[in-house]
C-alpha cells in the first residue's frame, strides 16, 4: 500500500467537502464526487476549487452520477460530507458505493454520526474526521476558506486506525490541511466538544433570527448559550471526557468571536429545509438522559423549539418528536 495512490469517493462537496477533497488532490490522490446534479455540472466543467487565503488551488476530480457508481472505480476511501440529517436515507447507496474493503469517514456536524455510520458498514471501517475549518462557496462553485484552526483530528470508530486512514491523514499533512490522529474515545471526545460549542448558538439563532455576533452581544441570549455550554459539559463529564480546567470560560470566548452571519442551522430552517438538530443539541440531550440528577433544561426547551419549526416548516411530522424530550 505505501506509495500507492488512493482514490477516495467524495459524498457531498459544499465549502467542507470541496476543501478537503481539493487538499488531498493537491497531495496526489484521485477524487471522484458524487453530489447533486448542479455540483457535478461545476465540477465536471471547473474541478476542484478552492480560494485559500487569496491562493486559488485548481485541481481535478471525476464524477459520477449516483453514489452507487462510485464502486465501480473501487475507492479506497470515502467521506461524507452531506447534512447529518440525511444519512439513514443515503446509508443504504454508501453500502454498495464501498463493498468490502473501502473506509467510510464522516466529516460531519453532531455527535454519533460515526455511530450511525456503523450500523451499515463494518464498525472497523468506519472512522470519524472533527473539522476544525469552515468556508463558503460562490454561485460559481468556488469554496473560499474562511477559517482554519488546526488541527483537524481522525479517528477510529472502533480499534486501531487502518493504514488507509494513516496514510491519507499524512496527505492532508503535506498539502498544509494540519490535521492529527487520535484513538477511538479521543475523537469522540472532540466531536462531543465541537458540537457542545455548536449548541450553544445554533438553536438560539435558529429560534431568534440573530447572527452569532448578535447573540453573543445579547445579555439574555449571551447567558443563554453560557447555559447551554454548562448543560453539554455535564453530560460530557458523565461520559468521562475532560477537557482542563477553565474550559467553559475558554469556550464562551470563542464564542464571542463568532460572526455577523447565520449559522447553518439558522439558514436551513430558513429556507425550509431539515435540521441536524438530532445530531447536535439533540444528542446530547439524548445521552445525557442515561444519567440521573443532570439540569438540561435548557438544552431541552431549544431542542423543542427548532423542532417545533420544522413542523412549522413541513419537514417534521407532529408524531416524530423523540422520546428524550419527554423525560
């Protein structure tokens, strides 16, 4: 395997997917995307572009027409780079797309999108990437990054990490995408630490129509997403991760860095469409129920509330509201 070149499957090339797709061609693998019909007319006519830091990288990738198609040129790896929200619907063509011997990497919001990942593909090729970048990208195709906090992280759903997955972390290395391998319970802990600070402003923005900015200028809705950080931390330290001393005071400053701009939750609900709302303030909702004695309160009323619009919306029947909520 070293020395060979891994051709990697790409589910979904909005501003994330199309920038580490784009790295890992720049660091010579071959990219095949399989995304909606208007991504792969620019694709096909544009390639791969990425506006990094006034740098324009260029470069090429196939496509085909259907997630299934993809096992027709035999990736090594695949990653899935759509809404959370859609996976139990695409699972099912993602199973065909990676036959038996491919590595499936979700580079998605939430917490346990790995987890559902897993119960199609064999746990032991599944594995989970925590993004640690954000970016845009123009009517034209072109992703811009925004932001970049190094490092990514990798990691294992189960075991050890397979020798695809090294290697293809070292590509994104030496394409200057920094990002680092960690074991199965680290990741998950950086998952669970991204989607607490996600928490905190998605659903007060979604629910009020504020930017981030504009919640965290807020006195009300600034102690509300200090709430929520609370409320996350404690399921967190039920489920044995540590993240130091000081870190709520450390997330509620990056948080106040955030943007004049809608968070993707915000936008989705918007333009009427699904949440990931299941896999973000949801799941830690979710889990922190196994364990008696916890507040969260206000992780409770925010799930509700978005969930609540999206049967506005017509993207939720009235019937489909989890049982946690009820607890």
């Amino acid at each position: 395997m070293p020395g060979d070149k891994l051709t990697i499957g790409a589910i979904g090339v909005g501003p994330v997917g199309t920038i580490l797709a784009a790295s890992l061609a720049r660091a010579g693998a071959e990219i095949v995307v399989a995304d909606l019909p208007f991504r792969i007319d620019q694709i096909g006519g544009n390639g791969l572009q990425v506006d990094w830091n006034g740098e324009l990288i260029e470069q090429p990738a196939s496509t085909v027409d259907s997630i299934p198609s993809l096992k027709d040129l035999k990736p090594d790896c695949i990653f899935i780079a759509t809404k959370a929200c859609i996976l139990e619907k695409i699972m099912p063509d993602v199973v065909k797309a990676a036959g038996d011997d491919c590595i499936v990497i979700s580079t998605q919001n939430g917490i346990g999108t790995e987890d559902k990942i897993a119960e199609y593909i064999d746990p032991a090729r599944v594995c989970r990437m925590v993004v640690n970048y954000a970016g845009s990208v123009d009517k034209d195709g072109k992703a811009t990054l925004s932001w970049f906090n190094p490092p990514n992280f990798f990691g294992p759903h189960a075991g050890e990490p397979n020798e695809k997955l090294v290697k293809l972390v070292g590509m994104l290395n030496s394409a200057g995408l920094t990002s680092e391998l960690v074991d199965s319970f680290t990741i998950k802990s950086k998952a669970f630490l991204k989607t607490t600070l996600n928490s905190a402003l998605m659903s007060i923005c979604g629910v009020l129509g504020l930017t981030m900015r504009e919640a965290m200028a807020g006195k009300i809705t600034r102690s509300m997403a200090g709430e929520l950080l609370k409320e996350g931390f404690s399921v967190a330290n039920q489920l044995g991760y540590r993240y130091g001393d000081g870190i709520w005071g450390k997330c509620m400053g990056y948080l106040e860095m955030g943007g004049d701009h809608h968070p993707s939750m915000s936008v989705d609900l918007q333009n009427k469409r699904p949440t990931e709302i299941e896999f973000i303030c949801g799941k830690i909702l979710e889990l922190g129920r196994q364990f008696d004695g916890l507040n969260l309160e206000m992780t409770r009323i925010m799930v509700s509330l978005i969930m609540t619009m999206e049967v506005q919306n017509g993207t939720r029947t009235p019937d489909e509201f989890p049982d946690y909520l009820y607890k």
